[in-house]
C-alpha cells in the first residue's frame, strides 16, 4: 500500500486534471491499473450451466468469463492465439457479448479451443512441422474468482487473492448475504466523462443539497467518509449532531418530519420513484404506507422504524422471501454506500443493493461505459428475466435522481478542461472515499498522481 496516510486531510487535496484527461495517462492506466487491479465482470447468475460465458470489456481489453464443464468459472483473454482475433466479437459500441457455446471457434481461420481453454483445432497444422506446442496455442487465463454473487477478474498472474484485496469491506458487508440477491433490472450508457468522473460522483452524499434538492425535505444528508484500506464507506452517524436522520445509519430510516409514520413512508416512496424503483423495495415501501393505520399517532421514530421493519420481513416472508440475520452493530457498521476499488459502487439495504461501475470505453479518456443495476432478493424461481440495456441518459430511462447526477458528469469533465481549473478539492470529511480513492491510484500509477497543495 501507498507510504500516504489516509488520515492526513487537514490540508487540501488536488490531483493532477491529466489523470482525468490525458490519452497519455489513459494508456498508462490499462497498463498500470487495469492489468494488475480485480475487478467486477459479472454475476455468477449470468453464467448458470456449462458453456454458458459473459464478455467483460475495460478499455482495450476483452476477457471471456465461461462455465466449464467441470462445473468450473474460468476466464480467458478474448483473442485467438494464432492471428490475433477476438473469439467473440465484442465492437467498442457494444456493452458485452453473451450466450453458451460447446466451444470457441476463430472466425478468421477457423481454430478452435475447448471450455478451458486447450486449442483443440489448428487448420493445416502440420505446416507448423511440429513446433506449435500447447503452450503457444491455448488461450491466455485470466485470474477469476467470486463474492456476494459476483464474478471478480484480474490480468496479472501474480495479484493477491481476491478476498484479501476485497478486505474489510468484504467482512463488513458479508452479512448481507448478496450472492441471494438477482439482478432486477441493468442498464448502460456510453457517457461523456472519464471513468473516475463518472464514479467518483456516487462516492460521497455532499452533493445532495446541490444536486437533488427534492431530498432535502426530508432531512439533512450531512455525512461521514471513512477510509478502509483499498476501499471506503459513507453513512449518516447517529452521534453526530448535525444529523437529523438518527434513527438509523442506513437507507431504512424515518427521515425529516414531526410524524414519523408519514415521514418513513414519503421517504420511502421518494427514493423508490426517483431511483429507478431501487434503494429500496416495492415491499419496504408498501409497509410504510401501512404506518399510519398500524400505528398511533405521537409513536417515537425508533418504535416507527421497528414496527416497519418487522412488517416488511412478515410480508417478504409471507412471499417466500428470507431476511438475512443482520445485528444492529452490524448495520451501522455497514453504513450507506462502498465504494469498491478501483470502479465499483454499492449502495446496500437488507433485501436489496443498488450499484454502479465505470469503465474505461476504449482508449478515450473523454469516455466512459457507465452502468447501473439493481439487485434484490426473490421468491425462488421468481426473479426477473433481465439483459443489459443501453439506455439514454434521462430521467425518463433512468429516474429523477441518477439523471440529476449524470447532469453533473459531462459539466465536470468539460471543467476540468479549463486554464483556470486549479484542481479538485475534496471535502476532508465528507469526500474521504475519493481521496482514498486517489490514495490508492498512487500505489498503482506512481507517486506523481497524487499532489498537496501548497
């Protein structure tokens, strides 16, 4: 890890504006982060029986992510070792590839390679007088390896195993019990920003009271930014006195209102219309419509938010959905949000998780693939068919809130490209995510990436 302390904030922080705009640094980053970094590529649920496989693209790279038939997810670079072909054809305008095959077949000249990844057909091989050995013609392996239900990729041989890189956010979040929880609707967008743009905008609650002040009637979203190691959490700290959301330091609170049985519910439905039905579920919501039938007028919050809860959990489970058990040490613990190093989001409740992930789009650092989903639990069998779907960037595709956000992306990246630009300046307390964040680009692209203003 980096020699920079993460608890040195007191001063101001910038980092150079060619991280976010040089094709120079751009290059550097497939080579120096990309290459060496795990990665989120998928959900095992994509992948279900043998043969079944997912694209994953960042930046120039392709990586085929396959079930084999030993029951095995193994991934591979997504190019024929004789001339160079990608196997599956995945153009720079598209999301990802999908499907099952018995095998690959290079639609140049034809070799083909089994599930894990053998060449079992070369046209003509005797020409080769013997010298194509296995080594020079199987495909090249990708490091894979899951957790919470996703499938994590990473390039370079030698990387540390995943749940160490994952660590403590992992352990935190474990409890959650994500790998019960299916997609419930995905979507992407090709997006005129950089990648850290793009995802250093869903690290921090701050820009609540700038960007979507519709929420501000419902409460006051000043909140903490804590480091842990590679990754970082926010959440809203019911000791802190600026706060007036202490009933709970998750999604799931009674929000700002002299009812609580009113205040619950109108949160509740705010953030389930204006998120894309995410950040909470249609049974949490229908609960806390019930509140003011349920309840006396004049219930303290705390008395609110139990009764909600365990409504809620009788109804899922009425329906065939199981809570996980998570202790209340443990949801604080949790707090709001994860940001994920290098690119990753999520945005977690009981039943449910609302996530992001930013990527490189080809070799323009002015781009980015951006994509956003929601997971959930479901009665067994019951769970949405979904596929990825490019969608516009508004409000209509996206929701109210995340198309506020998206207003953000574009405008800073055209900012940055000012002369009078001086640098960013992350708030010490509320934006440590994306210091730390920056912190540990350090340890991957080199001491000059992070700068003190002087």
């Amino acid at each position: 890890m980096s020699t920079f302390r993460v608890e040195d904030l007191a001063e101001p922080l910038t980092f150079p504006v060619e991280a976010y705009l040089s094709r120079e640094y751009a290059k550097a980053e497939g080579d120096r982060l990309w290459a060496k970094a795990w990665q989120h590529a998928g959900r095992v649920e994509e992948i279900p029986k043998v043969g079944s496989f997912i694209t994953y693209n960042v930046g120039v790279e392709s990586i085929i992510v396959i079930r084999t038939a030993t029951d095995r997810i193994k991934a591979y670079h997504n190019v024929c070792s004789h001339r160079g072909r990608q196997l599956i054809d995945t153009p720079p305008e598209e999301h990802s590839a999908c499907g099952t095959r018995k095998q690959f077949v290079c639609g140049f000249h034809a070799w083909r390679y089994d599930l894990d990844g053998q060449c079992t057909f070369k046209l003509d091989e005797n020409d080769w007088k013997g010298k194509l050995t296995e080594e020079r013609t199987k495909l090249t392996e990708v490091q894979v390896d899951t957790w919470g239900g996703w499938i994590f990729i990473n390039m370079d041989p030698d990387c540390m195993p995943l749940r160490e890189f994952l660590e403590p956010m992992a352990g935190k979040l474990d409890p959650f019990s994500f790998e019960k929880m299916r997609y419930k609707w995905r979507q992407w967008v090709i997006f005129d920003c950089n990648w850290k743009t793009a995802i250093e905008a869903f690290m921090e609650p701050y820009h609540v009271e700038g960007t979507h002040t519709q929420l501000l009637k419902y409460g006051q979203y000043y909140a903490y930014s804590k480091a842990h190691g590679r990754h970082g959490v926010s959440g809203f700290d019911e000791r802190d006195s600026k706060m007036k959301m202490k009933q709970s330091s998750t999604i799931t609170r009674a929000g700002l209102g002299a009812d609580a049985r009113v205040s619950t519910y109108e949160l509740q439905n705010e953030i389930y219309t204006t998120v894309n039905s995410a950040s909470t579920t249609e049974t949490l919501v229908n609960a806390a419509r019930r509140l003011v039938d349920e309840l006396p007028e004049g219930t303290p919050p705390a008395e609110v938010i139990k009764h909600w809860l365990a409504s809620a959990k009788a109804d899922d489970a009425a329906r065939g959905v199981e809570w996980p058990t998570i202790t209340p040490d443990q949801m604080s613990e949790a707090g709001l949000a994860w940001s994920v190093f290098p690119n990753m989001s999520i945005l977690q409740g009981i039943t449910f998780a609302l996530c992001y992930r930013a990527r490189p789009w080809g070799d323009d650092p002015n781009k980015c693939v951006f994509e956003s989903y929601a997971i959930e639990r479901f009665p067994e069998g019951q769970e949405p068919k979904t596929e990825w779907v490019y969608a516009d960037p508004t409000a209509e595709k996206w929701g109210k809130v995340l198309a506020q956000d998206f207003s953000n992306m574009a405008a800073v990246q055209r900012g940055m490209k000012s002369r009078a630009f001086r640098g960013t300046l992350p708030n010490p307390h509320q934006e440590r995510k994306v210091t730390n964040f920056h912190r540990n680009l350090v340890d991957y692209m080199g001491a000059g990436h992070l700068e003190l203003l002087k």
